[in-house]
C-alpha cells in the first residue's frame, strides 16, 4: 500500500510538472512568442516518465493514456503535430483526466473519468493534422562530424534542422567544469546561451585529462554573431567555433582517454538514470508572477536564474559525495502526526516531572541536586520545543502547488464562460502546514469559480464601463506572525450590499428591522449565512458567491477565518486568515459538566462572565445582551448531556464564530491557555458531533478539542433568524 | 522509473542500486564508480541517453560496462544509433520486466564460457 501511495504521489508530482510546462508555454502563446522547444520538450519528458511509473500501479486506464499522450507531445515536438489551442485544450484536458484518475484510485468513491472518450479524441485530431514538416529533408548535415551526429536523438536532430532551415548558425562550445560544479556551471552558463538561441546538446567528452573535471561540447543554434556568442562567454573557461559555415566538426573527442578508476568492491553494482524529473523551483520571487489564459510578457520560472552562482568560481568547495545531490524523501503525513504526537506526549511528561520537582523542593529544601535538577528540566523542554518545532518544518509545503491548480482552473473556467481572465499570483513560496493545503484548495476554488461565475464581466460590460477588457484575479499569500494570510481579489463588478440586504429580507433571514440598521460591512457578511446562497438567476445576476456558508464553515474548521470587502463597479477582496499548522494549536482549556474541554483560541472572539440573572429569553431561546445586541447563548453542558453545576451565580461565556454568526457557549470555568498537540480521535469517537479531537495537557489527563463549526452552525440553525434580534427591538 | 526498474530487478539477485536523475549527475558519479551494469532512459535533459552511452564508451575504464538503452516506441533512430553506439540492450518504453530480468542477468553473468 505503501508503495502504492509513493508511486501515486510521484505520479501526482509528474502531473503537476506536466500542467505546469503547459501552463507556461499557453503564456508564452498568449504573449506573441513561440512556444520555448525546452518546454514542449519538458512536457514530453514529464509524460514519458509517467508512463513508466503508471505501468506499476494499477490506476484505471492511467497506461493507455499515458501512451496516447506521449505520441501526441512527442509528435508536437517533433513537429509532427501542430501545438495550437485545441491540442493544448486536449493537453490540459488530460491533467484533468489524471487528476480524477487519481482522485479515483485514493478514493474509490469518486467518479471513475471517462478516459476513453479522450483516447478517441487525441488519436482523432492527430489523424486529422498530417505532418506539416518544415526543411528536416532538405537540411543536409553532412558537414557535421559522424561521431557528433551519430549520437544525436531524433528530436536533438530535429532541433538541430530546425534551427538551420530558420537560418540560425550553429555553434560549438567547448567547456571545461569541475564535476561536483557541473550543475551550477551549466546552469549559468545555459541561462546566457538561452537568451542568444537554443542549447541544442551537450556532448561530454571522456578525454579530460582531470577525472575530477568534465569536458562539454555545447551545440548552439543561435542567429547572433560569432562574435556576441564568444562575448557571452566571458568569465567562463570556454572556446567557441562555428559549425554549419565551414562544415566543420567540432571534433575534440578523439583523443586516448586518461582515466583512473576507483576499483569498485561492490557485488553487482547497477547505475540506473532515466528521464526523471529533476524538480526545478522557481525561484522565490517578491514580484508577482502571472500564469492563466491571457498572462503576457512573464519571464519563465525556473529559467534564467537558477543555480547561478556570482562569484562562486574559483572557490574551492568541499568535495561532495554524488549521494548529497538530491536527497528527499516522501513520507506520509501520518508517520508526522505520529511524531508529533509523541513529542506532545514527551512534553507532558515534561511538565509532570517539572511539578513533582517543584513538590519535592519543599522535603528536600538544601539538597544541591534539586538546583541542577531545575536546570536540566528547563534545558529538557527547550530541546523538546525544539523538536517539535522541526517537525512542524517538515510537514511545511509552499501554497505555489496549490496556486497552480486554481491557475488551470482560471484558465478552464475563463474558457467556457467566454470571458478573459488573467491571473496574478505572488508569495507562492509562503508555507503552510500541507494538510491546511489540502483542505484549503477545495475553498479557494470555490473563491476563484464565484469570482469567473459572478465577478468577472463578460467582455462587452467591460468595455461599456470603461474597464480592461481582460479581467483579472489576484492570489495572494503571505506570513504574518504565525498564521498565513490569503488574499483573493477580482477586479469585476463587486457586491451590491444593499441588494444582499433586501435579498436577506426576502429569504427570510433577516426582519426588516434589522436590515435597515445593518452596515455594508454587515450586509456582506450575509454571503456566509447558510441559507443565503442559491443558484437561482437572482444570485446570478447579483454578482455575489455562491455557497460561501460552506466555504466559511471550511475555513473555521482549520481554524481560520475569512472575511469580505468589496465595492460595486470596482471588485470583490476576500481575506483568508489561516494558522501555519493544525498539529499544534493555542487552545483555551475550559471545564463544562464538570468536565475538561479545549477549544481553538484563534476561535474565540472574547470570554466574558455574566450573572444567571442577565439571560432573558427569546421567542423560547436563551440570549444575553452583549453590546446591545442579542447573543444566543448554548450549555456546554447540555451539548454533551453532562450534570449541571449546581448554583445560580456567575458563569462564563465564551464568544465563538463570527460577524453575524456569533454564539455564546456557556462554561463553568476558563482554566488556562496552553500549545497542544492534537491527536484524531480512533474510529467510533470520531463522528461523535460537536468534537473535533483530543489532546493530553499534563498528569495524564486527556480533553476533547471542541468542533466549535459544527456548535456554531447547529446553535445558528436552532436559532433561525433568532440571532441577530436586536434586544432592544424585541423589548419596544 | 528508477523505482520501478529498481522494484523490477530487486530480487533477481544481490545487486546494489545508484541512481541518478540526470545524464549530468550519471557523468558525476560515473567518474569515481566502476558500475556493473547501466541503465539508462534515452530522453534524458542536458546531456542524452545516447551521450552518456557514447562517453561511456569512448572510456577506456568503462568503456566495457554493459549498457541497456531504454527508448520511446517507435524512434527507429533512436534504436539505431543506439545500437551502433554500442548499447548492449535496448529497450522501448514500456517493456515487459521479465525482459528487464532477463536482459540484466544475462549482462551481468557475461557471455558464456
């Protein structure tokens, strides 16, 4: 199972590199220029490793497509095949077709997708579109060395024709790098050659006189001068020749080989490369970057940049063992939890032995150990917060993965609504614990859907109001102390408050009263009350979201917080608050029924302590005043069918939810505020309603982390329209 | 695909895997190790499955290293200069693993006699 998850994971991976490629090369499609060969070349790379890894797990029809689409991307670029808008719709049809594939293999619950229909349609338009071959038969190559040409690829070679039928010269650049630099050196250099041309191969020579050194004969195709490409090579160690002028070969390979081996002791020792994907990041960038339909002039992630390394020449680095290059491994998340929960558990022990010591101090007043004692238990919990804290780094992934789905989705959705949208994102480097991740993309879909669906203009009513014809979304993250910031703005036609105010009226959801004292601020929050959101024609035509109750029920669930702005003519903003990470939380313990309880702190709007005598009742619901408005208030106690403490005096409240979905849970007592680790409850507890897990805090003892969502909406649904009545309306 | 060509040959007999995800980090490690046996993809980034087959050759301490060349279906070119570069066996993407298997122990065990 195991292995099978690896496998479905790296194949998720491959996946996303693939959309990624395409993403990048529609952009470059969109700005005017040629797709980048390197790209195409990529997105057939990325296919053709998959295509060996589905071989091993059995995922639907994941082998034929896998099949299909490699012929059709080795066809594209090979030039075979046309790379227009419809064969790049097909493209990304096929990331779609992947990703429910594997939806499907996870959980087998989920729709199967109808892979066949696309099998049909990709061999259909390759049928259709012959090869539209341009000077590969008339391009001799005699002039270039066998020994050079006799090892080139087919799509090396058909670069290679490619870039002469254009009239680019071809050049030959001899390189020398240190071996354990090899990376860095060709990056750098690779980075100045693209601006000039293409890098159509590198050919290492095995007649380097230093077994620590490897010699490179770069092909170029490039339509620069001699003259510029030798200019560009300055700084490195380098010689350049021009190849298809004179005919002549770059012919430095044919020297005797000086090499010395390290005898290998090893039984049977295997080399295995392969195509695979080396994971090329972008580089983290302050400046926003643009991906999606319409993205123009946007210089390519990963091109350019990465790897360089100013200065670094010349500098003797420890040499390093060809292990170190890349070491990752994956691991699931619930070996993390697991832990994580130990070290939760190892800081209760902690804590316990640090109050048996503080005990002890009085029988043992004098004893010099006690001293010590105190001091190794301080250094004891400073390196388990340590720990705790590095584990919390690994479950850490950038929210960029997650922003280049939702940029496929801009780009489908634009599509079929026939409107332009461009998307903008930056701080796709922001980390966030990658089970909010997961659970964040569901919501943020949701945003960017409603924001095409009902934001957006269509092309025409932009024009008419004077605005860019394209319209644009912008995705924003960033950290703020320890929670994450999450912006998601449209440039369309905004919400209309006063329209959201009469619609609340007309559902039933507010009195008419209540409506008229309401500020837009307030009134917009009513895109989050259950009940409001409908797919009628009205909500259409309002231009607001769309099931935004259960974007917000979502997002309270990871303890997080959203909240709206927006402004008619202009846009729609919506503020996404989240914590880094769930597995660790700030939680208020609390006592109801005689019992412990936790809840989120990030949760709890205030606490406050009231006198039994100030509940009033409601149309048969308890509330109490809090501001002049009504809070209705719920019985910790009585959610779970505990005893009642006994006595009429104080009790405490703690406010939880949010804007007008405020509810007050009553408690007997706040006790204190502590970091817990969270645990999941075992199968049987963990459909028990109202909790959401269990912590220990100290001397054994295990609480129930509340599921202050589901109290919320439960107490929001018994109340109706009860909970926003101003007191004082029901009292005139 | 390394790992499935590792989950492959696993079992075959006592081998000891070193992978590399690029023909420029095979060029790294080739320099200091005496392999058995590679296994190469042709549609490598950079530097080729057909480069590093040609380097592996043109070197006097490897230059005998059995060298299996895994290409896409249907580059008859690819299989070709493959072949003349001095592949020791070719395979096209994807293949049976009991070819794999085969085509492994037979490089390993050496002609016979």
């Amino acid at each position: 199972m195991t292995s099978q998850l690896t496998a479905l994971s790296e194949i998720q991976d491959l996946v996303e590199e693939f959309s990624r490629s395409l993403l990048q090369i529609e952009a470059e499609r969109s700005g005017g220029r040629d797709s980048d060969p390197d790209l195409v070349n990529a997105a057939f790379r990325s296919i053709h490793t998959l295509k060996g890894i589905v071989s091993m797990v059995e995922v639907g029809q994941l082998v034929a497509l896998s099949h299909e689409l490699e012929n059709c991307l080795d066809d594209i670029r090979l030039g075979k095949r046309a790379l227009d808008a419809s064969s790049l719709d097909l493209l990304f049809a096929a990331v779609d077709l992947y990703t429910a594939s594997l939806a499907h293999a996870v959980e087998p619950s989920r729709a199967v997708p109808d892979v066949t229909s696309f099998l049909s349609r990709i061999k259909d338009t390759g049928a259709a579109r012959p090869a539209t071959r341009s000077a590969e038969e008339q391009v001799s190559l005699d002039w270039l060395h066998e020994d050079v040409r006799s090892v080139l690829t087919e799509y090396e070679e058909f670069r290679l024709r490619e870039n002469i039928g254009g009239g680019r010269g071809i050049y030959s650049i001899h390189v020398s790098f240190d071996l354990m630099d090899v990376d860095g050196g060709i990056e750098r250099l690779k980075s100045k050659l693209k601006k000039l041309g293409e890098v159509l191969t590198y050919l290492p020579s095995a007649d380097a006189s230093r077994e620590d050194r490897i010699d490179l004969d770069i092909l170029v195709g490039s339509g620069e001068g001699l003259e510029v490409l030798r200019a560009s090579l300055t700084g490195e160690t380098a010689s350049i020749e021009r190849l298809n002028t004179g005919g002549r070969s770059p012919g430095r390979d044919e020297g005797v080989p000086v090499v010395r081996g390290h005898e290998s002791t090893r039984p049977d020792d295997v080399a295995i490369t392969d195509g695979g994907s080396g994971k090329r990041r972008a580089p983290p960038s302050a400046t926003p970057r643009e991906v999606g339909s319409v993205a123009s002039s946007v210089g390519l992630p990963g091109a350019g940049s990465a790897g360089s390394a100013p200065g670094s020449e010349g500098v003797e680095e420890p040499p390093q063992s060809i292990r170190s290059v890349v070491q990752t491994v994956r691991v699931e998340l619930s070996r993390l939890d697991a832990l994580m929960n130990l070290v939760g558990e190892l800081r209760v022990i902690q804590g316990d032995f640090t109050r048996t010591i503080a005990r002890a101090e009085n029988t043992l007043r004098g004893v010099p150990e006690v001293r010590t004692l105190h001091v190794q238990t301080r250094q004891m919990a400073r390196r388990i917060d340590e720990l705790r804290d590095r584990i919390l780094d690994v479950r850490m992934v950038p929210v960029g993965q997650m922003f280049d789905t939702l940029a496929r989705v801009v780009r489908k959705l634009s599509r079929e609504h026939g409107k332009e949208v461009r998307l903008v994102v930056s701080g796709e480097q922001t980390e966030l614990d990658k089970l909010i991740v997961e659970e964040l993309s569901d919501p943020l879909m949701h945003m960017i859907r409603n924001a095409i669906d009902h934001g957006i203009e269509s092309v025409e009513r932009r024009s008419a109001a004077g605005k860019s014809l394209t319209g644009k979304i912008t995705l924003v993250a960033r950290q703020r102390g320890n929670s994450v910031e999450i912006r998601v703005e449209d440039d369309g036609q905004g919400m209309d408050w006063l329209a959201l105010r009469e619609r609340a009226v007309s559902r039933g959801l507010v009195s008419r009263e209540e409506a008229e004292v309401m500020t837009s601020i307030e009134a917009l929050r009513l895109i989050f009350a259950p009940g409001f959101s409908t797919l009628d024609d009205l909500s259409r035509s309002s231009g607001r979201g769309v099931g935004m109750d259960v974007v917000k029920t979502n997002i309270m669930r990871l303890s997080g917080q959203i909240d709206v702005e927006s402004e008619v003519g202009k846009g729609t903003l919506f503020r996404l608050t989240l914590p880094v990470t769930l597995a660790i939380i700030q939680a208020l313990v609390i006592e109801g029924g005689g019992q412990m309880f936790c809840v989120p702190l990030g949760s709890v709007l205030e606490s406050l302590m009231f006198e039994r005598s100030e509940i009033e009742t409601i149309e048969g619901f308890e509330v109490i005043s809090l501001r002049s408005e009504a809070l209705p208030i719920v019985y910790l106690d009585r959610i779970f069918d505990l005893p009642r403490k006994p006595g009429d005096g104080q009790l405490y409240v703690i406010v939880v939810g949010l804007a007008e979905h405020r509810v007050g849970l009553v408690v007997d007592d706040l006790l204190e505020q502590k970091d817990v680790v969270i645990k999941s409850l075992g199968p049987g507890l963990d459909a028990v309603p109202g909790v959401a897990g269990a912590t220990e805090i100290g001397a054994g003892k295990t609480v129930l982390l509340l599921d202050l969502a589901a109290i919320v909406s439960d107490a929001v649904r018994d109340f109706g329209t009860g909970d926003r009545r101003r007191v004082e309306g029901m009292r005139a | 695909m390394r790992e499935y060509v590792t989950s492959v040959l696993e079992g075959t007999g006592d081998m000891e895997f070193e992978y590399a995800e690029s023909g420029f980090h095979a060029l790294q490690f080739l320099s200091h190790a005496n392999p058995d046996l590679i296994i190469t993809d042709v549609n490598m980034p950079e530097v080729s499955g057909l480069e590093l087959l040609r380097y592996v050759r043109k070197s006097e301490r490897l230059k005998d290293t059995p060298v299996v060349v895994i290409s896409t279906e249907g580059h008859l070119v690819d299989r070709e200069r493959a072949k003349a570069a001095g592949a020791s066996i070719m395979l096209e993407k994807p293949f049976d693993p009991e070819v794999l298997k085969r085509a492994v122990s037979g490089l390993l065990e050496g002609p016979p006699g």
